[in-house]
C-alpha cells in the first residue's frame, strides 16, 4: 500500500466520521433550533476553556505515560515523540471501528522517532496491561455500586451486560497477556496456529497475484516467503520476554506510574462533562439520586460507564453510539432545552479535540518519506544483523 493510498483511506474514514456527526447533528437542529439558541445564550467560555485543557491532558498524560515506559529500555526517547504518538493513537482509535488501528498508528509513530520495535512492542504490552487494568477495576466498581443500588442512572439496566461482558473480555485479555508474558512458549504457540491458519490461504493467493506485474513484489518479497514472518514473530516474542525482565529488575516504579497516567487521563476526560454543565451555566447537582459522593464524582462516574460503550462501539468513532448513550446517561443533569448543546460541546471537547490534534500530525507526518525511510532503515538493520550472525560470515566466532 503505498502513502497516498493510506492518507486516501484515512481521509475517507475521517470524512464518514463527521458526515454521521454532521446529519445527526442537522437532524437534531432541524428539531430544536429553540433549544439550542436557549441553551447557548448562557454559555460561560471560560469554562470551556477549562474543558478543552482538561481534554488536552488525555493526550499529555497517555503520551508521558508511554514516555516512562519506553525510557526503560529506550533511554533516547523524548517526551514530545511520546506525546505525539498518544495524539496520533487518538486520533486514528477515532476514525477506525473498535479503535483496530490504533497501536499500529502509534508504533509507525514511535519508530519514526528512533525508539527500537523491540522496546515498543514491549512498552505497548505494558500501556495494554495498564489499561486493561484501569477497565477492569473500573468495571468491577461499576458492578459493585449497582448491585448495592448506589448506581441510578436511566438506560444503565441496558448497560449491565455491557459491562458484565466487559468485565469478562478485559479479565481473560489481561490474565492472557499475563500468561503469555510469563510463559513465551504460550505466545509462540498461538502465532503458529494462527499462522498456520493464515498460511493456507495467504500463499496460494500471494503466488496467484504474483503473475500479475502490479502484484510481483508480492511473490518476490523476502519478507513475504513461507515461514519468515513466523520466524520473525518467535525471535521477537524472546525479544520481548527479555524487556518484560528488564521491567521486573529495574522498571517496575515505571509500571506503576505508568498505571497511575493511565488512571489520570481517562479521569480528566470524564471530568469534561462537568465543566461542560458548568460551561453551559448549569448546575452540577442531578435532579435526582445517581450515585454516592460530589457531583464531580457522580459525573466521573456515569461518564466511567458511558466508557464502556465508546470502546466496544463497531462504528468509527462511535457515531450514534455516543450520541444516545451520553443524551441518556447524562440526563440527570440536562434540561431537555440543553441537551443538543451539551452533545455538540461534549462531542467537540471529549472527543474530537485530542483527534484534531492528532490528525494534524498525522497528516504532516504520513505526507514525508519518513514512514518508507525507517521501513528500509529497519529491514537492512535486521538484514546486517542476520548476516553478521550466520555460519558463513568471515567475521563470526566459528571462524576466528
């Protein structure tokens, strides 16, 4: 795939993204043009000012939380690559269903800015494990708090198989990047039963294309050959077992700030809705009984639960998705005459803003040679490295 073609391919899905925002946006005005000239005329920019920053912090916190992993085992890495990365993850989870995209676009990114694969598949398992972790103690809360009755929020009966299954997808997710970490054979065993899987199709139909002289390189490609990739994949799961060593011997401070960001940057996008209702000249105090604590620790938690459906959500950016739930859940708090000015802040603030930031580095950074530059810096690295380890080099112990 070349680079034009992928910026093709974000830039339409970015364009699906804020044509589902835009009409249920226009559908919503064609309806309530009153409510929201109602709703604005007692806006507060100051706090949304305030919104914005604490928006922002998602994307400083999940990118300093990289930074304290990777400068374990990449002690050249800088705050800003970090960062970046976080914003560039931001916005391609935004634009692509279930957030697939995401940890690719972020690895692309922290290549580019020198940090080993090795050190960034490892640092990536760790970022994993801390969310996993934040989901599943979260999800865990959630259920406690409504089974005790200290969680009443409308629609989030509907909810509690959602987090229910939550609770079991993050748990086996976490206990098997556990196992797989602790026992590598594990890992290398799943990559040969998927690989194994992938090959009987993938071959035949690479040696297929490869008659056609726009597919050659396909049957061509020394990476693309039966076994090499799986060979890759082993020697990196050993790799990989050996950084998570580094961690437990002298990164384990790093582990547990990295949990803490982790932590602080999903709060800080939670706690948007609140100065959001104050942005909006609202009150923060619901009309009735949704959970134990201050209103800020009412809304972090209903937005905790609203959490749970973004994530899972099979549309790009959880259009629709995130539209309904949060209309729902928030209720408590909104005036119907203030409901579509809060989803036009929230979604803009919570949720497009670390992807605006994101998407502008993305698209300066896909429009250099930099992606095809570290591809060909890191395959003739790997290839000096095989040739210096082979039997036949002139320069290998078994021959001096």
């Amino acid at each position: 795939m070349t680079r034009a073609a992928l910026v093709r391919g974000i830039q339409l899905i970015v364009a699906l993204t804020l044509a589902t925002f835009a009409f249920l946006l226009w559908r919503a005005v064609t309806v309530k043009q009153a409510d929201l000239a109602e709703g604005l005329s007692t806006l507060h920019p100051a706090w949304l000012l305030v919104a914005a920053v604490f928006a922002l912090q998602e994307g400083v916190c999940g990118g300093t939380r990289m930074f304290v992993l990777g400068r374990v085992l990449c002690p050249q890495l800088t705050w800003r690559t970090a960062v970046a990365s976080e914003f560039v993850l931001m916005f391609v989870a935004g634009v692509t269903p279930g957030q697939l995209g995401a940890p690719v676009a972020q690895v692309a990114t922290l290549v580019e800015g020198g940090m080993p694969f090795d050190a960034i598949a490892t640092a990536e398992l760790l970022t994993a494990f801390c969310t996993l972790l934040f989901f599943l103690l979260s999800a865990a809360a959630l259920l406690v708090l409504r089974t005790q009755g200290l969680l009443v929020v409308p629609g989030a009966a509907g909810l509690d198989w959602l987090v229910g299954i939550s609770s079991v997808v993050f748990g086996s997710a976490l206990l098997a990047l556990i196992l797989c970490v602790v026992h590598p054979p594990l890992l290398k065993g799943a990559f040969r039963v998927v690989g194994s899987i992938f090959s009987t199709g993938w071959h035949p139909l690479r040696h297929g294309l490869g008659g056609v002289s726009y597919f050659k390189s396909l049957r061509t490609n020394p990476t693309l050959q039966p076994g090499v990739l799986g060979e890759r994949l082993q020697r990196a799961v050993d790799r990989v077992h050996e950084g998570f060593g580094v961690y437990l011997r002298r990164g384990r401070w790093a582990v547990a700030q990295a949990f803490l960001l982790t932590i602080a940057f999903f709060w800080a996008r939670f706690s948007v809705a609140f100065f959001i209702l104050k942005g909006l000249g609202l009150g923060t105090t619901p009309s009735h009984f949704v959970a134990a604590g201050p209103p800020f620790v009412q809304i972090i938690t209903v937005q905790s639960l609203l959490n749970f459906a973004l994530y899972l959500s099979p549309t790009p950016g959880a259009s629709g998705i995130a539209e309904a739930g949060s209309n729902t859940l928030m209720s408590p708090w909104l005036p119907t005459a203030y409901e579509l000015p809060y989803l036009v802040l929230w979604r803009v603030l919570a949720l497009f803003l670390c992807m605006f930031v994101g998407g502008a580095y993305v698209f300066r950074y896909l429009g250099t040679d930099v992606l095809e530059r570290r591809a060909k810096e890191a395959e003739e690295a790997e290839r000096a490295m095989q040739g210096g380890l082979h039997p036949s080099h002139p320069h290998t112990p078994s021959q001096s």
